[in-house]
C-alpha cells in the first residue's frame, strides 16, 4: 500500500523555535534538523511528509489577511500533488487563522490541519512532538475534508475555535460545539462527524 503523502506549511510559530542568549527565536532549517532526529516521525505507519519553511518565518502576531491568503494560496498551488495539508503556525493568531482559511478554501476534498505548540519542539516536555505527529497521522489517514485545529490531543472545526488560555497545554476551546475527535489511539479510535456539506479549492 502506498504510503499517504502530506505537505507542511512551517510559516512559524513556537514549534519551530531554538533557545539563544535573547530567548526562543525562530531559526531556518533548526525545525527540520529536529525532526530528522526523532524516530516517531520515520516509523512505518507515518506518513511521508515534505516541509516547506516561509522565509521569512512569522510571528503569528504579526499575521494579516494577505499572509492568510498566502497561506490559502500555498495549498492551492499544492493541492493536488499530495493527500493532505498541515500548517504549523504560532499560537496567538492560530485560531483566527484557522477560522479565515475555512472560509478561503472551498470544496476541499482531503484534510487541512493547523498546528503548532506551546513549547519548542526541541525542548523537554514539549508538546510540538505529539501535537504534529498527531497531525500528520490524521491528515493521511481520516477523511475529515474541511480546515481544522489540532491541540492537546483534541481536533476543532476551524471556525469554531477560539484560544481560551495563553500557558499550558489545554490552550484551545470550541464553545457551544465539542472537539470533532479525541487522540485516538488502539483501543480508543478517532471518531468523527462530517459536515453536512461539501466544499472545493477554486
């Protein structure tokens, strides 16, 4: 069977960052270098992924509707060379983000994933590593067609999803809507409920 194929999105974020003598700061190619080191994402059952790293990277604080359509944009030019999407993106706007690409891209056939973490992925205790192995194994293995926001072990509507708390993990909430699924493991699987509707990139 032919491994699922996703694309990466890295346009910043805390995922990405390297501690220095001024604090985290974001560093080309440092995101890279550290999953190259970590098995979890080379296991049999994990997707291929290619990375594409924005230059420059962004604070998500900084974003504008011209980098969301960028971003919209991206997955566009991409759409059909592979089998699903994910965008790693800082904390502070995620949520806006999510909620506007929902609204950009239309007809999606295959998963839209946006991500990230509270912690540098390469520091201890980080919560980047599961967050993005999560999302990358969700994106090749469940049709949930739609723009999405992967947090904590729980996926929310895009547009349904606001940040609730600045530290911890627990960082996402979905008021009045539950999260489309919970981790999923062996003996507990991903559950989810499709939208009533079907929408295309155009």
């Amino acid at each position: 069977m032919q491994k699922k194929s996703i694309y990466v999105a890295y346009t910043g974020g805390t995922i990405g960052m390297q501690r220095s003598e001024q604090g985290y700061i974001p560093v080309s190619g440092h995101l890279q270098r550290q999953l190259a080191l970590m098995p979890e994402f080379h296991r049999p059952e994990m997707p291929d992924f290619t990375i594409h790293e924005y230059a420059p990277l962004m604070d998500s604080s900084d974003m504008t509707p011209e980098d969301w359509q960028h971003i919209a944009e991206d997955i566009k030019t991409h759409y059909d060379e592979y089998d699903g999407f994910v965008i790693l993106h800082g904390t502070d706007t995620m949520a806006f983000t999510a909620s506007a690409l929902s609204f950009m891209l239309e007809n999606l056939g295959k998963p839209v994933i946006v991500t990230g973490s509270q912690i540098p992925l390469a520091e201890l205790r980080s919560d980047g590593q599961i967050n993005l192995l999560n999302a990358l194994y969700v994106a090749a293995n469940y049709p949930i067609n739609e723009v999405t926001l992967f947090f904590n072990n729980r996926l929310f509507r895009g547009n349904r999803t606001t940040k609730a708390h600045a530290d911890g993990f627990d960082a996402f909430a979905s008021p009045n809507l539950p999260p489309l699924t919970g981790s999923g493991n062996s003996h507990s699987p991903f559950k989810y409920a499709p939208l009533r509707h079907t929408v295309l990139v155009s």
